[in-house]
C-alpha cells in the first residue's frame, strides 16, 4: 500500500519483546474503550461522564469497590480456568458449565451432611470450608476432564465439547434448584437454600479469603509455567503438539491435565461467588448471568497473553468495569445489558489485536516510482 | 498464444541480465538463459545456488529486481503464475501441487477456464484421454491423488499443465522420490514431449547421470551466478561435478571401521500400520552394534517413517519386538526410551525437530526438561540451562547471536546442527538419524556426517535413513535397502554394489553372485 | 402428534440453514465457531427492523446483510489479518452475545405481527432449507466454483499455482456463510419463536457446528443430521408429548446436548473413520501465507 511517497507494508514480527507485548495489550485496552463509547454517544450520552461514573463507582466508592473486589476474585479464577488450557494451545470456554458443577457440589457437601435445612453442625466450619472448597474443585475438574479426555484420546474439537457440557450444567443446576429440586429453598423463588450464618465464610480486609487463593494461584502458575516440567510440557504441547510428542510429551496426557486444572479453579469460582460472597450465599436465581460473566475471563487470558501475573490487573480493571456498567446502566437509566455489550466490544477489539502481536508495519520511503507490472506487448 | 508462431529451433523462453535480492543475500546475481523450442535445457545447482529463485522468476511467482524476461522475443512482465500459465509455461514442481484428496481429473482441469461453469466430465475426459495418447501416458483419470505412486503424481502434474496448453514446461526435481524404473519411464516421456516441440527446462540439484542422459544443454548455477553453459554432449560427470561445487571433490566422510561391540538395538519381525491404516511397516528384523551404522536406504514412502516412529515411541507397532540396550521397550514410552539411551534426530526439523517460536535455550529443553539435573527442588535452574545451551552452540558452531533468539530466526543447518547437538550431547546409546542432511548445504552435511561418524567412534550404534546413495555408501558399515515397508537385504558395505543397492530400493534383486 | 413432527422440522431448518453456511465456509478452509453470535445479529436485529418497519421482508434482508457483514469481518480478521480463525470466531460469538442482549433489550417481548404463513402447519422456510441443501450439495461437487473452492480449502497452495485467488474466494465464502448464519437467527425470532429475549438461542449455534462436523461436509447427511436434531430439541422442549412424566424438564433440555456429545464421540472413533473416512477439509482452521 502507499500513502504519498511512503511505502507502508506488513512486517512479520520476528521477535515481541514483553516491554512491546505489554504496550500493545494497553493500547488494546485504550482502543476498546474508546470505541465502546460509542455506545454511550449512541444512547445519547457523554462517554466521559459516563466513564467517569464507571470509574468512580468501582474503584473509588465505599459501597462499589468491594463489589469490584468480589468480580475481580471471580473474573481472576475464570482467567486461570482459561489461561491453562490457553497455554496449550486449546480453548476452554466451559468456565461456566465447571463453575456450576463446582456450586453444585459445594452446596452438594451440605446437602449430604444435612446442614442448610436444620442451620446447625456439629462440625468444625473449618473442615466444612474445606469440604466444600474440594467439593467444588473435584466436580469441576471432572466436568473440564470430559473435554481434555476426549481432545486427547479422540481429538474431539474442544470448543464444542466444553459448550455442550455449559449447557448440560445450566440446566442441571435449573433441575437441582428450582421446581422442587434436592437443592430447592425451602421459599420457593428458584434458588437455592442457604448457607447457614455459621458457615458465612472468613473476611479478610473485608474480602472473602478467596481473594487470597485466587492471589496465591497466580504465583503458583506463574512458577509453574516458568520453571517447571509441567509448565514446559505444556507450552511446548501449545506451541507445536508434534515437536511436543517428539520430546516425548504425551498428547493425551497434557489435555486432559489442562482441563482438570483448569475446570478445578473455575470450580473454586464458583464457590467463590456462591458460597463466599457476603450477601450471596446461595446458588442464586440468575446463576446463568455468573456463568456469562465468566466469559470475561477469556478476554482477561487474551489480554494478558496468558501471563498469570499480568492477568491480576487485568482482571481487577475490567471486574470493575462490570460493576460500573450495571452501574451507570441503572443511574443514566440505559437499557439492559450494558456490561454484556461491554464484553462484546471488549472481545472483538482484542481479537483485532491479535494481529498486532505477530505483524507490524513499517512505513519506508519510496526512492522512485517503478512501473506497474502486468503484461506488456 | 503467443508460442504457436515460433518454429522449432528458435528461443522460445528467454532471461537477461536476471537479479534479485533477498534481505542479506543476492540469490540471482546477472543469470542469463534461454531455451529453443524442442530443446531440454538443465539448469544444475546446489542448494542455495539461485534456482529455485530463478525458477520462481520464470514461473511469475517473484518479480525481479533487475533483468527481463522474454517470451517469443517480447518482453513480459509476470504478475503471477497465472500469467505465466496463460503463456504457455507450465511447471511440475517438486512437492506435488496436488489436491490429495481430489481425483486426477479435479486436479487437472482445476483453474482451467475451459472446463466450462458446469463440468462437462465426459468432453474433459475425453480431451485429456487424447493428451494421454499423444505422449504415451497411461493413468486412471478417476483414482484419487493420495492412492497414486510418486510417478504418477508427476504425470498429473505434467497433464495439467499440457492441459491448459504448456509449450514450455519446467520441472523442478523432476526425479526426486521416483524409483528407478519410474524414472526410466519419465525420461522416455520428457524424450518424447521434447520430440513433439515442447521446450523443456529440468532444474537438478546433483543427479548428474540424468543431466547427461536427457539434457540437450546444461547450466550450472553458483552462489546465484551462472558459472558455466555448454552444450551437454561436451560434458562429462566429473566436469559437471567440478563446475557444481566449485572444487574437485565431492563430499568424502573418511569412514573407520570400529570394532563391533555388543547389540544395541535388536529388531525382531515388526510391523506398523501408517496414518492411513495401511501396513506400511511389513515384519522387519535387524541388529545394531555398538560402533557400527547401519543405512537404511529406501525412496521416502517406503515405511522408513513408520519404522523411525516405531522405534521412538511414536507410533504403535502391530507386531514384533524392539529391544533397547537389553531392555524390551516395545510397550514403553517415547520419553521412557531417551532416559534409555535413544537419540533421536527428526526429518522435519522445523515442525517436528524444534519448536520454531521457542528461543534455542528452550529449544535446547527439549531433550533435557525430564532430565533432574536441571532442576533444584523441582524449579528449574535457568542459568544452567542458558550456560549449557551456550556450550552447544560454541560446540557445534551454531551461527546464532545469543542462545535467547528463536529458533525459526536459525537457518536450515544451523538449526540442524543444534539439533545434533542437542540429541549427541545426552551420549545416546543408540543414535536415529532420518534424513539428516535434507536441504541442507555442503559445509552442513559435510559436517552432520562427521557428527553421525564420530557418534559411532564414541561407540553408539547408528540407524542412519536416507535416500541418497552417496550418503548411505560414505558412513555405513552395513546398508540395508528398503521397498514397501521391508529390508530388500542388509549387505556388509565391503560386498554392496551401487547398483543391486538402487535395484533393490526400486524392488528388483539383481539375479547376479555377489 | 402431527403438530409436534411439524415443529420438528422447523427447528430443523434453523440448524440447517446455519450449518449449511458453515459447511460452505469449512468446505473452503474457514473455520467460523461464531455461528451463535452471527444468529444472534440475524435474529435480534431481523426482529428489531420487523418490529419497527411491519415488515418482515426487510427484516430477513438485515438479518441477512449483518450476517454477510459478520461473514466479512470473519474474514478480514482471519484471511486478511491473519487471525487465529478459532480467535476470530470466539470473537464474533462474544461479541454477537454482548452486544444484542444490550441492542435487543428494548424490544424484549413478543414480535406482534401476523404469523407467516405455513403449509398444512409447516413453515415455508423448510422448503427453502432442503432447496439450499440440494443447491450447495449441486454447486460444491458438480461445478468449477465448487471445485475452487474445496481445492482452497484442501490445498489453498495448489489452488493460488492453479490460479485461483484463495483470499478472494474464502472471502465469498465466509460472506456466504454469514448471511446464511444471520438469515437462520432470523427465521428463528421472526417465525420459529417470534419472542425477543436476552441471549434466547440457548446452543443451538454450537449444535449447529457439531452438526456440520458430524455431516462429513456432505449437505445431505446435514439434512438428516438437522432433521434428527430439530426433533431432539422439540422433544427436549415438550417431553410431556411422548414421554409424559418421566423425568424433570429441566432434566430433558440437557438431552440434546448429551446426545452431541455422544455422536461426536462415536464418529471419532476409529471404528467410525475406518468406515467413512475423515473428509475433514485438510486446511480447515489454517491462514494461508503465500511464499
């Protein structure tokens, strides 16, 4: 292409070096707002004011930054569920179905243990904490098992896998607590029962102690993906899987393990949001909108390239982003779902800077004019 | 079309003063050449010589930088091949450019105007029927590509371009893969084609004899300047020779013979399936000593793959036993048969052998990431592991700035030789070698032999695959020749002769005493 | 009875109408995991412009045009920009998700327009279905279009030495693809269920996509497999018709998604491929760089 006497032309990246990577991310973010205000100018509305609510909701006002703290926990677990399997090269969008196995099985323990209905245990909350964490990480991680069992042994195309088995627990969880289901209120209202006061989970600097695992598991990956063999494993199985079994890496092996690790954190997310959100404490009535939401993680992955430490912030601002979107949505009364268009726009934005990441362009001066080709007679 | 006017013997095709650059390199440097209606004009060079540049160049697939190109006496400007095409010049590459899983029939009129927006299967089948008869071709035109034989891809391609009209037809390789009685059959058509006033330009890399049987005249290409052009009947091979590579020798490896220890590898009766559930590895026993090499010489296709894969642990034998250093390992893992000595050097070394968006450190990994020493509670010790890198690359001469660049930044033998380094430096017991200098230049193959030789003095055994027959004779102790997925033979080098070797890789024993 | 095989078949045609977009793309190397979110425009916006305009012409015609345009912009990102085509699919779906629950939401509720007319009960759009499965089936295997472009997607090397402008032709294609996607959400929120509601589709893209695995890339075993399907789903909507009591609703909707997963499975087994081969397009999913 030229542009006067400059010659602009796509260049392949020979290398990105992180300093470039981290740049590219931020002026991915940058132009992705921007362009979602055009959502606010179409509504009538001026985006900086807009944005301006939206920031000083979430991050700066007493009663929305816990909110913003609780999805950032949320939004960081989802991330990981994804960044996993993302590291090996395959697409885990079944945060939600893994979440909802997690839910169920974390109120599945109480159910077993018949607390909720009688509110009192004879049982240490320490050890039902624990329970119900397990709980929710080994039904998850079953649910992620199906997929990475099937992408290895058969090559099964992931996506669809996982997307299924969203559904399936959609509905599962519809069928456990709605209609007279084992998991019912006993109030009707199409939730689930409740946690018991005595099980209400430990606040840390006014935030549910998930905060700390979700910040734990980041360093852990972060270690795990940098200095360890299964980390190597699986960003040589995500790079190129036929050098991987060279190196005498199992192709069946490295999915169904991705899968577990994965499934079992966007379990812990959903005991997160579930069982250890002050005010929650129920598999609530849109528990599909959780679901949803969960999708942010993939955009948090994309955006931090799967670097488990760069998704802490990345997490944090659009947690908040979220919250100060229902929020404005409310206030400056738009119409519903507002912070759903915010994650479309968000999404396509980054999926055109993917291509940054590999190309750049380069403008060179053209010395002089040479012909057209084309046939001559 | 511009060709039907030019009458036998005049310049039908015709290239001055050809340059173009690539980014550090000067690839055509000033290449002249033309060629006559009728004429079979070879252009001869090593890798890296320009030809493929300069074949790319005549076919429209680069433009040049400087230099033009003439067809029928007018100049032309190529856009694309498509403009090449509609000048009546074809081209067979190397790599078939064919659909697999079409049929020959699809493949042919594919692209061609003619063939009308509704296919007219039956005139389409009749046409090429006729081509077929015109120049001695025999096919089914219904067979699907990926059932067919290395040779009858080549007479697809040749069709399709006939098909839309090719008057002048360049032939990348045109013997690569084929067998012998394969290529005796494409001579005879090329001799044909040539009578019938196609103009025909074969590039060669160094099959020497082919040159001299069916070039009417040869250029030589070096370093992407044309250093000799003569008529071939005042050649001979060693002239060629000289003129190829610029010195008087070919490639030598001084071979030893080490004193033959114990069994490292003992092969007994195996089988494989290959990806199309075919038996392509069909009850095939063998030895290999400490000290020894045994070349496995075979056209690729032939099961050399399944039967490498097998022994790494790649692929699942069907029957038969692989026993490793005294160890059975039919049934263990590939990582399993490092830790037990195996080295193992891909054919495809940038898709299989490394992992090109990797830094060579990492690359490095590869062979190294299951092995503790590396570690420090479970945590790798990266310093080691950069500082061992960085032996390697001094070792071996690995041109590379600093062990942090990835490895798609490598060129061909570079990467080739961190590969060899990487898989020599664990002192494999047991070295497997799949056409270990493919591609690569001389000073590269030369040195990659002298590795796979010096790997055996260490006392390794050797498995050493490939296809060309000067590198079998050179290194082996013991040649083994392979068609359809079995051992024609294993002959001790003192007893093998070229020719039962190349008759044997085609599927014929010579009925002679050895 | 007749009324439950009729509402078969109309669910039918939406899954037919996208997968057979979808099979167009794939058939020339594009992978689009977007189908939901290109429906979701088509259905949304379709039922927006009939809502407003009364007409449910120009309501298929823009639930089609953002279709084609999401086929367009699919194809920007993966064949010009070079995208991964699984990220630029995950793209459009999130985005298509997003994006219309916001769009739609003031338009939540029922359509309010004079039912479109049917056949004994059956829509016409059926009819539409199984003349577009046999046009693509006709033009993919008996033309020279046909021939470019499963050579672009077999082999888009051999087809740009062939002289075929890849690019350009799984750019019409993957337009293609999109307005089909876009006219099947269409047809599903202007007939099928003439009710706007936030993220409605509830799969059946996704199903639609495993559908189109499951045809082997032949229009007509995806008319059979649509048939199937369309009747699982009705039934896993209304399971008091054949099976009155059995198990919880909620316990019947998962059916049709367990039932995917098994035939996913069972056609990759080897037993399956053994038998019929994998017509996989042998460069599904991969950009295509020219040397």
């Amino acid at each position: 292409m030229r542009a006067g006497s400059y010659e602009i032309k796509l260049v392949k990246r020979i290398s990105l070096t992180n300093l470039r990577a981290l740049m590219l991310s931020v002026i991915a973010g940058v132009v992705a707002l921007f362009a979602f205000g055009f959502v606010f100018v179409a509504a009538g509305i001026d985006p900086f004011m807009a944005y301006q609510k939206i920031f000083s909701f979430s991050f700066f006002n007493d009663f929305g930054l816990p909110l913003t703290i609780n999805r950032f926990i949320f939004l960081l677990l989802c991330t990981y569920a994804f960044i996993i399997p993302f590291r090996a090269g395959l697409w885990n969008i079944g945060m939600p179905g893994q979440l909802y196995a997690g839910s169920l099985a974390a109120f599945g323990v109480l159910h077993v243990l018949d607390i909720g209905k009688s509110t009192t245990s004879h049982m240490s909350p320490l050890i039902i904490w624990g329970l119900m964490l397990a709980a929710a990480a080994v039904a998850a991680a079953a649910t992620g098992a199906i997929a990475g069992f099937l992408k290895g042994k058969y090559d099964i195309n992931e996506i669809v896998v996982t997307m299924m088995l969203n559904y399936m627990a959609y509905w599962l969880v519809s069928y456990m607590i709605k209609e007279g289901g084992p998991f019912m209120n006993p109030g009707g209202r199409g939730e689930s029962f409740e946690l018991p006061s005595s099980l209400h989970a430990p606040l840390i600097w006014g935030s549910p102690y998930t905060l700390l695992i979700a910040l734990a598991l980041g360093l852990m990956l972060f270690h795990m993906f940098a200095k360890t063999k299964l980390g190597y494993e699986i960003r040589a199985y995500g790079q190129n899987p036929a050098a991987a079994s060279y190196a005498g890496i199992s192709r069946f092996r490295i999915p169904l393990l991705v899968f577990i690790l994965g499934g079992a954190i966007a379990g812990l997310a959903g005991y997160h949001y579930f069982g250890a959100v002050p005010g929650v404490y129920k598999i609530a009535r849109n528990y599909g909108f959780f679901g949803d939401l969960a999708f942010y993680g993939i955009i948090c992955g994309l955006i931090s390239r799967g670097n488990p430490l760069a998704s802490i912030p990345v997490a944090f601002l659009f947690g908040g982003l979220s919250v100060g979107g229902r929020y404005v949505q409310g206030e400056l009364g738009m119409s519903f779902g507002l912070d759903y268009a915010l994650l479309g726009v968000l999404m396509i934005t980054l999926v055109a800077f993917q291509f940054f990441y590999q190309y750049q362009i380069v403008t060179t001066r053209i010395r002089k004019e040479t012909s057209d080709v084309g046939i001559l007679h | 079309m511009l060709l039907k006017q030019i009458k036998p013997g005049e310049i039908v095709l015709e290239a001055r003063g050809i340059t173009k650059r690539f980014p550090g390199v000067i690839a055509n440097d000033q290449v002249n050449f033309e060629i006559k209606v009728g004429e079979i004009h070879a252009i001869l060079g090593e890798n890296g010589a320009g030809k493929s540049t300069l074949m790319k160049i005549l076919f429209g697939q680069y433009q040049p930088d400087e230099g033009d190109v003439f067809v029928g006496g007018k100049q032309v400007k190529f856009k694309s091949p498509l403009d090449a095409i509609d000048l009546g010049i074809g081209m067979v590459h190397q790599h078939r450019k064919l659909v697999p899983a079409h049929t020959v029939i699809e493949n042919i009129i594919l692209g061609h105007p003619g063939a009308g927006r509704i296919i007219d299967l039956p005139r389409v089948s009749r046409e090429i029927g006729e081509l077929c008869e015109r120049y001695g071709f025999s096919i089914d035109l219904k067979a699907k590509i990926w059932q067919l034989s290395e040779g009858e891809k080549q007479i697809v391609e040749i069709l399709k371009s006939l098909y839309r009209g090719a008057e002048v037809l360049i032939m990348d390789e045109p013997t690569a893969g084929l067998t012998a009685l394969e290529t005796e059959k494409l001579l005879a058509s090329v001799e044909t084609m040539s009578r019938e006033n196609l103009a025909i330009v074969p590039f060669i890399t160094h099959k020497l004899p082919i040159v001299l049987r069916i070039s009417d005249r040869v250029t030589i290409l070096r370093q992407g300047k044309v250093v000799a052009s003569f008529e071939t009947e005042h050649a001979t091979e060693k002239s060629l020779a000289r003129e190829l590579v610029g010195r008087d020798i070919l490639i030598r490896t001084e071979r030893t013979t080490v004193e033959k220890g114990k069994p490292i590898l003992e092969v007994q009766e195996l089988s494989a399936f290959n990806d199309r559930d075919l038996m392509a590895l069909n009850g095939v026993s063998f030895t290999i000593h400490e000290g020894e090499i045994l070349g496995v010489a075979g056209v690729s296709g032939n099961g050399q793959g399944e039967l490498v894969e097998v022994l790494a642990g790649l692929r699942p034998s069907v029957k038969g036993k692989v026993i490793l250093d005294g160890k059975d390992v039919t049934a263990m893992s590939s990582r399993k048969r490092w830790q037990l000595g195996m080295g193992y050097v891909p054919a495809d070394r940038n898709h299989v052998g490394s992992i090109g968006e990797f830094s060579l450190v990492e690359n490095t990994r590869m062979n190294y990431y299951f092995d503790s020493s590396f570690y420090t509670r479970g945590s790798l010790n990266q310093h080691k592991m950069r500082a061992f890198t960085q032996e390697l690359i001094n070792e071996y001469g690995v041109a590379a700035p600093n062990p942090e660049v990835k490895a798609k930044n490598l060129s061909g033998g570079n990467l080739q030789k961190l590969i060899m380094a990487r898989v020599l430096s664990r002192n494999p017991r047991l070295v497997i070698a799949h056409l270990p200098t493919q591609g690569l230049d001389i000073g590269a193959i030369e040195f990659v032999r002298n590795k796979l030789h010096e790997a055996k003095e260490n006392g390794a055994g050797v498995l050493l695959i490939s296809e060309d027959l000067d590198e079998i004779f050179s290194l082996s102790d013991r040649i083994a020749p392979m068609y359809e997925g079995k051992f024609m033979d294993i002959v001790p080098i003192e007893q093998a002769r070229r020719d039962a070797v190349g008759a044997m890789m085609a599927g014929i024993t010579l009925e002679e005493e050895i | 009875m007749w009324e439950f095989f009729i509402r078969s078949l109309d669910a039918s045609t939406i899954f037919l109408i996208a997968g057979l977009g979808e099979l167009i793309g794939q058939r020339s190397g594009v992978l689009n995991v977007g189908i939901e979110g290109a429906m979701l425009f088509g259905a949304t916006l379709g039922f927006m412009t009939a809502q407003s305009t009364g007409s449910y012409l120009l309501g298929f015609l823009v639930g089609m045009a953002i279709g084609g345009l999401l086929g367009l912009m699919h194809g920007f990102f993966s064949i010009s920009l070079k995208v991964d085509q699984v990220v630029s699919g995950m793209g459009i779906w999130i985005l298509g998700f997003g994006l219309t629950t916001y769009l739609g939401a003031p338009y939540a509720g029922p359509l309010g327009m004079d039912r479109i007319p049917t056949v004994m009960g059956l829509s016409p759009f059926f009819v539409l279905a199984v003349v577009l499965a046999g046009a693509v089936w006709f033009v993919l295997s008996k033309t020279s279009l046909g021939l470019q472009i499963r050579s672009v997607g077999e082999d888009p090397s051999v087809a740009e030495v062939s002289g075929i402008n890849v690019s350009k032709t799984r750019y019409y294609c993957s337009i293609m693809a999109g307005m089909l996607m876009g006219l099947s959400g269409a047809i599903y929120s202007l007939d099928y269920n003439p009710v706007w509601n936030y993220n409605f589709l509830q799969g059946w893209g996704f199903i639609a996509l495993a559908l189109v695995f499951f045809s082997l890339w032949n229009p007509f075993i995806l008319l059979g497999g649509s048939v199937l399907f369309g009747t699982f789903w009705q039934l896993s909507l209304n399971p008091q018709l054949v099976l009155p009591g059995l198990m919880s609703r909620y316990v019947w909707r998962m059916v049709p998604f367990a039932i995917t997963l098994g035939v996913l499975l069972m056609m990759s087994t080897k037993w399956f491929r053994d038998r019929w081969g994998s017509a996989k397009p042998q460069a599904l999913g991969q950009p295509y760089f020219k040397d």
